[in-house]
C-alpha cells in the first residue's frame, strides 16, 4: 500500500497580510521563510470569578515545539481560506468545538518571524497572525483532541500563564506579546459584559 503525504498549499502574502497572487507548499514556505497566513483562537472561560485560558500541549511527535504548550487552536490557511474559515475549521478540527463567527473575538494581527532548526532541517517562519477568543466554558475531558496534533490540554488561571510564560515556568512556544493582547482584548470585553 502506498501512503500519500497531504501537501499543504498556502498563500504566500506581503507585510500586511495580503495574498500577493502566489501560493507556496507548507514545507517550503518553513525551508525558504515565505510569508504566509495563520490563525489563533485563545479559548477562555469564566471560573470562580477568574478568566482560565486553555493551553494546548503540543504532540511529540509534532515537527516544531515537541511538547510543549501553545495556543488555544492554531492552523496556517489553506490557499484560498480566510482567517475566520480557518479559525472555525481549526477549532473543530483540534478541540472538537463547534464555533460560529459572531463568537469570535478579534484580538489583533502580529507577524511571527523567527529561525529554528529541528531534526536537522532548518525552519524558519513567517507568519501573519490573525488572534481571536473564544468564550467556551468545556471541561478537558469533554473536548474532542486531535491526537496527532494534540497530547493534551490545560486550563489555566490567565494572570499566572501569561507569569509562566514570561519566567519560563513551564515549557512553551507562546509568545508573551500575544498571550498580552489577549488579555488586552479580554479586559475591554468583559468592561462590556
């Protein structure tokens, strides 16, 4: 039997995050460090009076950040695909949760650029970000996991994440700025509610 590996085609896109015509595969977007388009959801909920924020755990098995806990729900774009689309697939593709868009909150876009080198292979990414919340109060066990995406998950008390992260508590690839902007945008929200 033959395995087919899924080739991933993406936009490729200027500074701001505009599709300039031309699509690359994901791999060499990661080899060449093309810009392209990802989204994040922050999943939050409400629990004795403080905002939890879920962390996803990373496979080991994952090519980048074995291990180690990042965004809510994360995925680049599909050529094609918006952010919002992407967002919603992405959540109910990880997590198992079904979101519509009138739930997600826009946090802000941020561009990722940085330089790794896993296995052996250099990795090198540029992403423009799209950041939304989601209000979702779920307990770990009732969500639905992407085992090959996902070990697990972890709900966490927002102010002491956004402390671990910063003091290197516990083993990420979040960055502060963006965990920040969610807070950001969670504090004017809940002036709101």
């Amino acid at each position: 039997m033959i395995r087919r590996i899924k080739m991933e085609i993406l936009d490729v896109v200027d500074e701001r995050g505009d599709p300039t015509g031309e699509t690359v595969e994901r791999e060499k977007a990661h080899e060449e460090g093309i810009m392209h388009r990802t989204s994040h959801v922050w999943l939050l909920r409400k629990k004795q009076g403080k905002v939890q924020v879920l962390l996803q755990k990373r496979s080991e098995a994952k090519e980048s950040f074995p291990g180690c806990y990042d965004v809510s729900s994360a995925g680049h774009l599909p050529a094609g695909m918006g952010f919002i689309e992407s967002a919603i697939r992405e959540v109910q593709e990880e997590l198992g949760i079904s979101a519509s868009e009138d739930e997600l909150i826009f946090c802000g876009d941020r561009t990722i650029i940085w330089n790794e080198c896993f296995n052996g292979k250099p990795f090198r990414d540029r992403q423009y970000s799209r950041v939304f919340i989601l209000w979702r109060d779920i307990d770990e066990d009732k969500l639905i996991l992407q085992k090959e995406e996902i070990d697990s998950v972890l709900w966490m008390d927002l102010y002491e994440c956004i402390a671990a992260i910063e003091n290197r508590k516990i083993k990420h690839c979040v960055d502060p700025g963006e965990l920040k902007m969610v807070k950001a945008a969670c504090e004017g929200k809940s002036k709101l509610r």
